[in-house]
C-alpha cells in the first residue's frame, strides 16, 4: 500500500522519481481515507475468498512516514478488524528512517507494524548520495532513527534494506550494517535491464554474457565475499532473506523472493489514487510499465490476478528465456528478478541481465553448502 507517494529525500540513483517512469506525478501525495479503507476492504475480500491465514501487508512511498504514523496506524487496525478471524496479518512500514522519532516508533508498534529502514550501509560515506531536495546529507536523521530502533524498540525493528555497490569493500558495508543491530537484512541489486544497464557491469553488447561467459562478476564477487562472511561467522548476526533463500533452494525447499526461484509472485501495489498496479521495480523498466489499468473501487484482488502482466508472472519456467529453461541452475536462479530480464526489443523474455553475476552467487553458496554437508549421513 503505497500510503504516501512523494518522498522527502531525493537520492540520486532513485528508479521511482529520477526513472522512466512518470505515472506518479498524475497521483495524489497521500492516499486518501477513501482509499485507504476501500483497500482494507479488498485485502480482507481477498482473504476470505481464498481462506488465507497470513496476509503481508507493506506500508511503503515514497516515505510512508510522511502520512504521519496515526494514519498507518489506522490502516493497520483497519485492516486486522476487517479480515476473517484465524488470517494473520503481518505488518510492515519501509521507511528512509530520516522521521523515525522515539513516539513515532512506539505509536507504530503498539498498533503491531514493524519498521524496516533503508539505507545504503552503515557509516556517513555510504549514504552520499541520499540527499534531500536541497542535496543536504540525510545520514545524520536516518542514523539516529536506526539508533532509536536498535536501541530502545528492538522489537518493532523488521530489519534493513541495502541495495549493493560494488565499488564498496564488502566487508565494511556488512560490517557497519551489523553495527546497527537489524535482526534482517535485505541486499538487493539496483534496478536495470539489458536496454538500461545497471552500473558496473562489463559490456553488455558483447554476446558472452550468459553461464559459463567468464564475463567478470563484480555484483557475483561482492555478494560471494559478504556470504562467507554470513555463513563462516560463529553464530548467526543477522538474517539475509537472499543467502537464506539460496540455501533454501538448493536443499530443495520452498522460498519465496523476488530476486531467485521460480515461485509465482503475489504481490500487488495499491497507488495513492486506489490504481492496482504490478510491483515498483518494473517502473525501472519503462514509463507505465506497471499499470494494469484496475483499481481498488471498481475490481478485485482476483482481477488484478488474472490481468496478463501479473499472469506472466505465475507462470513459473514457462515464461522464461529459452537460455533460463536450459540452465542447470533454473530451479535456483528462476531467471533473477523479473525487471532485470527487460530489453527494449523484445520485453521481458531474456535472462537476468546479472545472468552471470547469479551463476557465481549460486555456484559459490553450492560449494560451500557442499564442503558443510560433506560426510553428513544420506
Ligand atoms: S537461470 Fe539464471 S543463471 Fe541461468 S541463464 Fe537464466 S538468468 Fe542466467
């Protein structure tokens, strides 16, 4: 639920405000009431047409704090008080962190919302580049929000996201995140695609870039160096959803990410204006190339579900590149994230454009999932 869709920082790689895309700027700043208690309707519809027992429900912007934390607490009530009884429903704010305030953070976790922060890492010389509109340095506000979490409402803290620079020491990166206590972390890639690509990456026009190319890796090296980290440390400091996951997939269990696996996606975004939409990142794709056209006051969680672009992405092996169907590391990689496939010419049915940087994640947690079971009883 996208509570509030403007934002008080304005961090210079942001694929939201600074990409192709420029629905937001037709949409109000802030979700109205309206819109908001007609999604708590449609969440709690959806749940009791399908029996669900846990809905996730991510409070999100822009800067959702700018809606102020009486309204997203609101939301939440509202939401728990309308879905059938015996469905949890798993609460979570994602904040830049600059508005945390101790009140703020207490109003939050009475009303059961978890707060996940995003950062760039843990130390000043990381965040450069989240600034505010005026280009002041954001890191002293987000740093004392993280402090407050960590030290006075350890229970609200959901974690931190962290999208990875390959220019940064690894080891430090991790080091000063771990620093902040968050009991999770997430490490995502930045958002580009084979038309538009990330940064950092070697020559993409050369064909040489799928398994086994031998292109170099700097996303696949940094990821290796900080999961060894993780994995080799005496006792487990945080969670990392994308390491968990991969080990997940490769002992053959379930697990649901974005970023690996072949499971269906389910989520969807409810916009300011009550838009149904497909997920943010494919923003970074191109302009609109969420929009499903469908909104909270006319349809269903359901016709959102069989709206074609979200269909897409049920479809599992079916739907990826010829390439993806043949690798031997399918069931794990899945392709990668949906939105890192996109080229101009010919849409979203090409490997990851991180095709060899995921080889190298994947290959690396294999061999040391195998040097760890080594010699354990079949
Ligand atoms: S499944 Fe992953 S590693 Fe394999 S070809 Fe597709 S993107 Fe590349």
């Amino acid at each position: 639920m996208k509570v509030h869709g403007r934002c008080n920082l304005a961090c210079r790689y942001c694929y939201l405000y600074e990409g192709p895309d420029r629905t937001w700027r037709g949409r109000p700043a802030a979700a109205s009431p309206a819109v908001l208690d007609r999604t708590a309707g449609r969440i709690a519809e959806h749940a009791a047409a399908h029996g669900l027992r846990r809905v996730a429900l991510v409070l999100h912007g822009g800067e959702p704090l700018l809606a102020g934390p009486g309204r997203l607490a609101a939301l939440a009530d509202g939401v728990r008080e309308r879905v059938p009884a015996g469905c949890a429903v798993h609460t979570t704010v994602q904040t830049n962190a600059t508005l945390l305030t101790d009140a703020g953070i207490a109003t939050l976790a009475r009303h059961g919302i978890g707060v996940g922060i995003s950062l760039d890492g843990g130390l000043a010389a990381h965040n450069t580049l989240r600034t505010d509109h005026a280009g002041r340095p954001s890191w002293p506000a987000a740093s004392r929000g993280a402090r407050l979490l960590a030290d006075h409402h350890p229970d609200a803290y959901a974690g931190i996201l962290t999208v990875v620079d390959p220019r940064t020491d690894p080891l430090e990166m991790y080091e000063s995140l771990l620093a902040l206590r968050p009991p999770a972390l997430d490490l995502l890639l930045p958002h580009g695609n084979w038309s538009s690509p990330p940064p950092g990456l070697p020559d993409l026009t050369d064909t040489a870039t799928g398994p086994g190319s031998g292109r170099a890796t700097p996303y696949g090296d940094w990821l290796c160096t900080v999961f060894d980290r993780w994995w080799l440390a005496p006792r487990r400091e945080t969670r990392i959803r994308l390491f968990e996951e991969c080990v997940a997939l490769l002992l053959g269990l379930p697990a649901a990410t974005e970023s690996l696996g072949l499971d269906p996606l389910n989520a969807v975004v409810v916009e300011t204006d009550g838009s149904i939409e497909q997920v943010d990142s494919l923003k970074s794709a191109y302009d609109g190339a969420a929009t499903t056209g469908l909104d909270v006051f006319r349809h269903t969680f359901d016709e959102a579900l069989r709206h074609p672009g979200v269909a897409a992405r049920q479809a599992g092996a079916g739907a990826l590149a010829p390439a993806c169907r043949a690798c031997p590391l399918l069931t794990v990689c899945g392709g990668g994230h949906y939105a890192h496939r996109y080229r101009a010419d010919n849409g979203f049915g090409n490997p990851s454009v991180y095709c060899a940087d995921l080889e190298r994640l994947v290959r690396h947690v294999a061999a040391r999932l195998a040097d760890a079971t080594a010699g354990d009883p079949p």
